[in-house]
C-alpha cells in the first residue's frame, strides 16, 4: 500500500467541510481556495487512478495464475473462490465508471479483497485455516490495516478508568496508526476526500469537499462500508450498477 502515501499531509485535508469529531471549526472559503482545492483533488484523483488500475491488474494476474478447480462438495472453497471473482470483476468495473476518489479507492480495495478471498478459497481447498482478512483504516481504507479495539468483559468495563474524549473518538473506528494517533492528538486524521454534489448539500454553485463518509448513504454507497472494505455485498451491487447513485440523481 505504498501508493496510498499520495494521500498523507494534503494541506487541504483541513478544509474538508464535515470533519470527523476533533477537527477544527469550519471556515469561510472563497472561490479561488475553492477552485484551488478542486486543482488539487484533480492531481490526487490522476495519482489515485493510477494506483487503482495497478491494484486490478495485479489482481487479474493472479486470480489467472491461481485458478482453482473445485469438486461439487467443496461448497466453503468455491463460496470464497465466486466472490473473488466477482470482486475483481466488480474493481474492474469501478474503475471504468470512477467519477469521484471513492469509487477508485473502492476499486483498488475490491481488488485486493478479491486477492485476499482467492488465497482464503486456496487454504480451504489444501484442507488448511484461512488467513483473518485485512481490518482496514476507516478514514481511508487504502491506509496501512487497522487493530480491532480489544473486547473488554463488563467487569473489566467496569473497573478500567474513564476515558477521554480523545481515545473515546480513537476507539470508535478502526483506523491506522498515523490516523489514530492524529485523532488522539486532536488533529484531523489523513482522510479520503470525496465531492459532495452542490444538491446534496442543499446549495446551489459547486460541489463540496468532504470527508468520504460524511456523504449521506443515498449519494455514496462507500460511506459506511469504508469503498467496500467492510461489506461483502459490495462486489454485488457494483455489478448491478448500485454505485451510481450519484450520477443517478444529477439529472
């Protein structure tokens, strides 16, 4: 994931409208920042793009060089093995319609998923234990992978001390070292941007700027499921076309 760099220390990153729970207050910005802002969210969709097609293509390049032939009782291997098809199919398909950074990270997570789903079919296949799926960053899936909060019994909860609003907002998502520790510094963590439509904000003019999961799920279906990286349906809406949600509404 070292192309996911392209993504840390974007000095807009703090003008981001809807910013998670430690950022800063808003502020007014003229039409030049914002004209500035697009400038840069241009290069980073370029970069981005670029990232994403090399994530399919090693992806389809291994997919073909692991083929596996499942006999009819291996239903565990071949549920795996269908889904990492599809997944890779579905990355495919996204980066062919990408109009917005999330539908490209989405599509460079799918494909890696699908990596991930193949080597899983393989394991069941050879009679071993898969390997636990990569936990990604919420604040930008294409970040390193995240550590589940450990559970804690309630007798345990009872007895640890309180925590504070800083770690509390930390242990909310899943995120990756530099985005945790930003949040608990309270700083705004390295986030995946995304265009909110000027009639989604309810304004007229251009889009916004947001946060990716600051899009109202009726516009983006990658707000709550970090582009794919939580849901398992993703690769199935995306083949029946559920990830234009968008574009659907701009006319």
């Amino acid at each position: 994931m070292q192309e996911a760099q392209v993504f840390r220390r974007w000095w807009f990153v703090g003008l981001l409208r809807g910013e998670p729970e430690s950022a800063a207050p808003r502020r007014h910005h003229s039409k030049e920042q914002d004209e500035l802002v697009r400038r840069e969210w241009e290069v980073l969709r370029e970069r981005l793009t670029v990232h994403a097609s090399e994530r399919v293509t090693t992806a389809g390049e291994i997919i073909q060089a692991a083929e596996l032939r499942l006999a009819p009782e291996e239903a565990s291997a071949r549920r795996d093995y269908l889904w990492a098809l599809e997944a890779y199919e579905a990355a495919g398909r996204l980066l062919d319609d990408a109009t917005d950074l999330p539908d490209l990270a989405a599509a460079a997570v799918l494909a890696e998923r699908a990596v991930e789903r193949l080597a899983a079919a393989h394991a069941v296949h050879a009679g071993l234990r898969p390997t636990a799926p990569v936990l990604r960053c919420f604040y930008n899936p294409l970040h390193g992978s995240a550590s589940p909060t450990a559970g804690r019994s309630p007798k345990k909860e009872r007895q640890r001390p309180r925590t504070s609003a800083r770690q509390a907002a930390a242990d909310r998502r899943p995120a990756c070292t530099d985005c945790r520790r930003a949040i608990l510094a309270g700083q705004t963590p390295d986030v995946l941007p995304a265009l909110l439509p000027a009639k989604a904000a309810g304004r007229s003019g251009g889009p916004l700027l947001v946060p990716y999961y600051a899009v109202p799920q009726q516009w983006s279906p990658w707000s709550v499921s970090a582009c794919g990286a939580y849901d398992d349906q993703a690769p199935a809406l995306v083949l029946r076309g559920g990830h234009r949600r968008d574009r659907d509404r701009k006319g």
